[in-house]
C-alpha cells in the first residue's frame, strides 16, 4: 500500500522581526506546514497542524523533515 509519489512545490520565506532566524514552509496557494527557527546552533521545526516539534542540523534537513511529516501525516 504505497503512494504515488508526487512532487510538492513549496516556498521558504524568511520572516523579519523576529528574535531568531525563522523561517517559514509555505505550499503556494494553499496554507503554510510549518516553521523553522535557529537556536543554539540547530533548526527547531514546528508543524502547524499539530505543533510537533523536532530538530535538524542543517535548514535544508529541517526543509525536509518537514515535507516528510507533512507527506506522511496531514496529507
């Protein structure tokens, strides 16, 4: 019972004003999965569905895990 898979374009737009580096996960024209923030040197990733929250070492992984539980979960 595997899905087919099937590409999901998306935009990462850094948000200004904030007290840490965030960004945030935004599948156009439809609502945004997520944000990333920098603390203490790793990327906390925040769900916006669920709140879960899990950490990465690089943005790009964070960009990942992030589609990946988005994929898996809320799809």
């Amino acid at each position: 019972m595997s899905r087919s898979q099937e590409n999901i374009g998306i935009e990462v737009n850094e948000l200004k004003g904030r007290s840490l580096p965030t960004w945030e996960v935004v599948i156009p024209k439809k609502k945004t999965i997520g944000l990333i923030e920098k603390v203490e040197g790793k990327y906390r990733v925040t769900t916006n569905k669920t709140n879960s929250v899990m950490f990465a070492k690089t943005l790009d992984a964070g960009i990942n895990d992030l589609l990946a539980y988005f994929t898996l979960h809320e799809k």
